[in-house]
C-alpha cells in the first residue's frame, strides 16, 4: 500500500529518465514565461526549446486543475540520432486531464498502451504530441518513446532523482522552489551541441564535457539577458577540481592587462611557481587574453608578481645579453628563455610564450614581437580592461570574488567562425551573442559556487 501510495502521488523528478540532457524546473512559470520571451530565440538553439509553445499551450488548458505550486518540469533527452526531444511533467488529476482530452477534441479511446498507461497522439503546426497520465502526473513529449521510459523508471524507481550523484544538487534544489532551475548533464549537453559547432573548434568545445558532472542554476531573465547562479558537481578529472582548495585569497585582474577590444579573458586563481639557479618567483594570478587583429586571434599570457625586483630575470634565457632586447615605445621587449612553461590549468591549449614584456608589475607573454608591439601600441593608446565597458558592465552582474574567471566579448561577427556551416545557414542567432562571462568559487564539499551571465543581443 505504501508503494502504491507513493506512485500515485509522484513528483515530476521522481518520473524522469535517469539519462536526461537538461531538466528545467519552472516553479513560477507566469514569471519564466514574461521574463524569457526575448531570450527564447536563442534558448531554442541551446536547449531545443521550440516544444515550448505547444508544452505551454497545453499546461494553459489544464492550468486551474494544478496544485497551488504549478511546478512544471521541462527534461530533454537526446534520441537515437542525438537530437534534443523534450518531455513536459507537471502533476495534475485524472479529471484535469480527462477535461484536457476533452479541450484538444480527443477520442479517449483513440490510443495506445504501455504499462497499462494509455499514451494519446495529437498533430499541431509544430510537431506531434504525445500526451498521458501516470502516478499523478501529466506528462506530454515529442517522442512516444519517453512516454514510455517515463512510465517504466516510475516503477523501477530508476528515476533521475534517485541518482546518488545528484543527491547533493537536488538537497540545494529543493530547498528553494520559488525560484526556476535549470539543471545540466555536461558530457550529455557537450554531444547535443557539436553539431553545431565548426569543425575546427569542435575538438576544443568537446574540453567541456569534462567542466563537472552536473551543474545546477538559478535561472532568471532582462530582457535580452540571461543569468545562472548555482553550482556544479566536480569529479576526478573536471575543470574545477584545479581549484580545490587552491586559494587563500581570490584573485585580482589588473585594470592594465588588456584592451578595449579584447576577445575572450581567461583568469585563474592557481599558484604557480617559474625559477632558475638564481631566482624562484611564485606567481598567483594567471590571465589568459585573446586579441582579435584583422581577423586573427593572437593570444597573450599575463603573470601578475608581488612586485619583485627580479620579476624578468626568472625568464630570461642562459645566454641573455643587452644587445638582444627589442625596444618599441621605450619598453623592453625580451626573448623568453622558458617556453614551456604553460601553466597546468592552459595545457589543452596551443599558445606559445616565445617573448615578453614587462608592465606595472605584470609579464605579458606572446608568441611573436609583432604580437607583444600590437598589445603596447593599445596601451600607450589607453586601451585597457577598465575602458572596456562592455567588461565592467557584465562585472556588476557577477559577484566580485572567484579563483576563476572567463569573459568573452563578440567583436563584429567574430563568433560565427565557432559555428558549423549548417548552423549559420538555418540563421543560428547565437553567432550574435555580445557577451558571455562566467566566475567561479572554490569548491566546498565537491560542489563549486559559479554563475554565468549572457547577453544576446
């Protein structure tokens, strides 16, 4: 009795296949619905969102037999051709959804069977529907065959929420059901979006699946702005598990190391250590900049010191002399003598650290003297981080102390060029995205606090 109990007064989590790509848990769907509708172009292409209009459609019809809550669960699961399909789950009656049946004009004996759970089939301008009623749940999908994984983990209790991985994420969750959760699988998310990505990048966007397990955000919307706050599940060999505990103090990006037009930012709180017989000089901050130049992505390391006096003399090489310092605008520019010693956290990338400058208490890297004379010319011009307005303005939207930082600024279409062929030719709006910024914290009890912050337009 017990069991039966319990099934029949399902939460929507508790029916979900354990293999989904995303859940939505839209606790406050008015609030998600009024604040996402200039976003939800673009969450289309991210998460397959063009179901939406028949899933709220649909929970418009059974909307004044819902609880008082109204949670509506949106979940996608990728199909045997790894496209997005989208399942909706909300709990409801019998009644509400006979009443349901009876608006959408279907024959209640026009229908399958699985489990003894009948599955009805409804044609609109989008697509067809799936619809039924199980443990006090009305569920409607894209594919039958969700329906139907649907109603078997609700009697193998092999449901998503049951997922002893996600147990921590899911305690977070449900202490706050007044806000909208987005949750993400990145390995799942990572194989649903490479399709989408150009050829030569896929390789570096598939790096992804490895950023953690799960992540859970808040999600809220501005108008053409999106913001995610929460945390993700790290495991042995995730992105964030660098930064276990890697931090006394949060670290600081320099208002000089970089200019107004600068690419993407990459900043790292990880301790690291550059010597030779003479000298050992730790550093604690490392930024990682990308310029974009006439269409050409040159990329700069940044090292900020403690202010030594010796802060070059660590890289120079065993046969420096005078005579081999290139000068442009009064500044030294310096042949590295340390190539190789990419931080461990940059190892997957190709940057090359064959020259340096030094500048107010930092060390540019670059791969060429022409680079490093580019990178000068834009700071005797006063091109820096802080005249990047753009920069500063998604800063107010991120909380001001992390040990990571990623930043990412389109410049005139420069995103299309991530992006396959097919993509851009079905007008894939997100090669428009102005802005994409993420920070994270320390990790505490295996889950990192980040948020993200997106502008589309």
């Amino acid at each position: 009795f017990s069991h039966l109990l319990k099934k029949n007064t399902a939460e929507p989590l508790a029916t979900l296949p354990a293999d989904a790509v995303y859940v939505l848990q839209v606790n406050d769907n008015e609030v998600f619905m009024k604040s996402s509708v200039k976003c939800l172009p673009y969450l289309d292409e991210i998460l397959s969102f063009n179901a939406m209009e028949g899933f709220e459609y649909f929970a418009s019809q059974i909307s004044a037999y819902l609880p008082q809550t109204g949670q509506i669960v949106i979940s996608g699961y990728l199909n045997r051709s790894n496209q997005l399909k989208l399942m909706m789950s909300t709990r409801a009656s019998e009644g509400a959804f006979n009443q349901l049946l009876q608006s959408l004009k279907i024959n209640p004996k026009d229908c399958t069977t699985h489990r003894s759970v009948r599955i009805y089939k409804i044609a609109t301008h989008h697509n067809a529907f799936y619809l039924c009623f199980h443990n006090g749940i009305f569920s409607a999908a894209e594919s039958v065959k969700l329906l139907e994984s649907s109603i078997d983990v609700t009697a193998t209790a092999n449901s998503l929420a049951n997922q002893a991985e996600l147990k921590k994420l899911l305690g977070v969750v449900n202490k706050n059901n007044k806000h909208n959760w987005l949750m993400i699988n990145h390995e799942r998310f990572v194989k649903a979006e490479l399709p989408k990505i150009a050829l030569d990048y896929q390789a570096q966007f598939s790096h992804y699946k490895d950023l953690a397990n799960w992540s859970a955000y808040q999600v809220t919307f501005t108008d053409f702005e999106m913001k995610l706050s929460g945390y993700s599940l790290i495991t042995s060999n995730s992105f964030f598990q660098q930064f276990h505990g890697s931090m006394e103090s949060p670290m600081s990006i320099p208002d000089s190391l970089a200019f107004s037009n600068i690419s993407r930012l990459e900043s790292y709180a990880a301790p690291f250590a550059v010597g030779s017989d003479s000298v050992m000089l730790q550093f604690y901050d490392i930024h990682h900049f990308v310029m974009n130049s006439k269409g050409k992505d040159l990329h700069f390391i940044a090292l900020h010191s403690d202010g030594s006096e010796n802060l070059a003399e660590a890289f120079l090489p065993s046969d420096f002399t005078s005579d081999s310092i290139i000068r442009h605008k009064k500044i030294a520019i310096y042949k590295s003598g340390v190539g190789d010693f990419v931080p461990k956290c940059l190892l997957d990338s190709t940057i090359g650290c064959n020259y340096f400058v030094e500048n107010k208490g930092n060390l540019i890297f670059a791969d060429s003297v022409s680079a490093l004379k580019l990178y000068l010319d834009k700071m005797a011009g006063g091109s820096n981080l802080a005249s990047n307005q753009t920069y500063v303005f998604a800063k107010k939207h991120l909380p001001s102390q992390s040990v990571f930082e990623l930043y990412y600024q389109n410049l005139n279409q420069d995103a299309r060029k991530f992006f396959s062929a097919s993509f851009l030719k079905a007008g894939g709006r997100l090669s428009t995205m102005r802005v994409f910024s993420v920070n994270a914290r320390e990790s505490v009890d295996g889950m990192v606090p980040n948020n993200i912050y997106v502008r589309f337009q």
